[in-house]
C-alpha cells in the first residue's frame, strides 16, 4: 500500500464561487492553467508559475453591469488553446486562451448552459432547455447534431477519450450514451434516484464510464458501454459532485456535498475505499486532474480550491487512441 498524502499542497481563495450543484465552473488545461468561474468572471491560474489573471467578466465584455448574470460552466478544448465558457443567458462563448480574446459566440439554447465538452473540433453543450446541441467550431454555422433525449437540465457531459461516446447527466436522474451515429440514445441508464452530474469515462480502459448521483441517490455506479451492463454499484454515503479517474493508477477519485465534504479516493475494480481528503468546509462541487496526472484541484462552496497531490508520476497504464472510424463518420456528416 503507498502512503497517500491527506492534506493538500495549496490551498487559494476563490471568492464568489456560485454554491449551485448544477454548474462545472473548474477545469484543468493540457498547458497547465486551471481556470475557475467566480459569479459572472472567469479566472486562470498558471501551475508553472504560480501567477493569476483574470480572463474577462460578462459586466467588461457587454460595457456594463451584469445584473446577476452569471458562468455556469467552462472546459478547455483538448490543447488547451480554448476555453468554451457557457453562461445563464443561454450563450456559449469560446476563448483563445494565448490571445485573451474572444473567438466567436454559439447560441442554440432555450436555457443557461450548464455542461460543455470538448472531442478534438466538436464541442457538445448541454443545457436546462434538456438539450444537447453538439458544433463544429470551424464551421460558420456550427451546430451539426442535437440530442433529444433527457426531460431536464442536462447537468453533466462528457466525451469519451476515444471520441466515440457522449455521455449524459441530467436532473431527470437518467445517464444517456450517445453516439454520432443516431439521435437517439445508444443506451438509456435509469438506475440513479438523483441528478446525474458526475461523469468520468475510464483513460486507460475503453467503454468503462463511472458515474455518480446526488443527494437522494448518493452512489457511483460503473458501466461497461460495450454491453450496457452496470458492473458495480458502491454506496458512499453522501451526495457525489464529481468524479476524476486516475491517469497513472487504477483508483478513481470522488468529491462529495453534506456530511463530510470530502473527497474520497477509490480502488478499481474492488471499488475499496483507499483514503478520504478532508478539509473544505462546504460541499466538493468541482473537481479537475493536471496534465501529468498527479494532481486533483477540488473547488467547494467554502470558496477555496485545493490541490491534493495523490498520485504518482510513472504510469505503465495504456493511453487510449482516437477512433479512426469516428473521424471518418464525422466526414460524412459534414459532406
């Protein structure tokens, strides 16, 4: 057994932090930035250097106050040079990160745009209209696919890292597969009683996607997206907010809300717990893993974020490649 570390490493004040469960307002950039939503500004802080700045406010960028209009979620694209940012008023708005400039704004949404995700030039954004539009940003008009699938707030979204699956959350309690090649869902999982937020698809193991439910349903549940087979189901006593796997080692990490506020570190694919990380005061809403995979960044409610480095440099673990078939069907979708 390896001695993980129980107490983080940094610790930095995030004022403002929008105590929302719904929202993904923390991400962590191939380039090493980590950038975090504060009320309606978006803030980068370099991991190199240790330097912060703020990447804009919605009050600057329309010459005027905001009148509580707020970010209510962000992702890096998978190079790091954007950053997509979705906002209360239905917008998603992408950034260059090196130019401190906004490239373009994509609408297409009844409802504040609470879930983003990147997979190479498609970027899939999800909403409280229960949508899922997904564009291609090089395009002019960019939307090119949506899902209609879920009866609320699409609250969790992500790719999969061999760009061929989309899962979603929403707080209808359903988690969706989806794939490029229907708009209907590949399979439909309805065993979470919660919102289905948390959203981890496995980085060395193809088609092994963990999620997590809320207050009411408290568990993390593993799929297997090749059969469509829930492989285990652990109960963890509180509401689940976010969930990270591991690069490096077969663990997975989880964040929670009331009682404890922790994050929880567990083993695959005995699901054993192998360590708690106590310390924020308020619920875990976000969490986000560095580039090298040592390092997880938890943002809560107490308005800190906290870095925790647990886990090793050296990995014998495989990457996962891109799908040369998905690229291949996205040709013919654009044709």
């Amino acid at each position: 057994m390896r001695v993980i570390p129980t107490t983080p490493e940094r610790v930095l004040d995030a004022p403002g932090l929008i105590d929302d469960y719904y929202l993904n307002l923390l991400d962590w950039s191939a380039t090493n930035l980590v950038a975090v939503a504060l009320g309606d500004s978006v803030f980068v802080w370099n991991a190199f250097t240790g330097e912060s700045r703020k990447l804009f406010s919605l009050d600057q960028e329309r010459g005027a106050f905001s009148d509580g209009s707020y970010i209510a979620s962000l992702s890096f694209s998978g190079n790091g040079q954007y950053l997509a940012v979705g906002t209360d008023d239905r917008l998603v708005k992408i950034w260059d990160i090196q130019a401190e400039r906004m490239v373009r704004s994509v609408p297409g949404h009844l409802g504040r745009v609470v879930s983003l995700s990147w997979n190479d030039q498609l970027l899939s954004t999800g909403a409280r209209d229960s949508l899922i539009n997904t564009h291609d940003v090089r395009l002019a008009n960019s939307r090119i696919f949506t899902f209609e699938g879920h009866t609320n707030e699409v609250c969790g979204l992500r790719w999969s890292p061999d760009g061929t699956q989309l899962a979603s959350g929403s707080n209808d309690n359903a988690l969706n597969v989806w794939t490029l090649a229907s708009p209907s869902p590949l399979f439909k999982f309805d065993q979470h009683h919660a919102a289905v937020k948390a959203i981890a698809w496995c980085p060395w193991q193809r088609n092994l996607l963990a999620s997590g439910g809320g207050t009411a349903d408290k568990t993390i549940k593993l799929w297997n997206t090749s059969t469509g087979s829930c492989i285990h189901s652990v109960d963890t006593k509180s509401q689940v907010c976010s969930l990270q796997w591991s690069k490096n080692v077969k663990e997975l990490v989880s964040s929670h809300g009331f009682s404890q506020n922790q994050l929880s570190m567990w083993k695959y694919p005995s699901m054993t717990k192998q360590a708690e990380l106590t310390g924020h005061g308020s619920r875990v809403l976000h969490t986000a893993i560095s580039p090298d995979g040592t390092t997880i960044v938890s943002a809560a409610a107490d308005e800190t974020l906290r870095f925790w480095r647990v886990f090793e440099v050296e990995s014998a673990l495989p990457k996962l490649p891109k799908s040369h078939s998905e690229a291949n069907l996205r040709r013919k979708m654009l044709r």
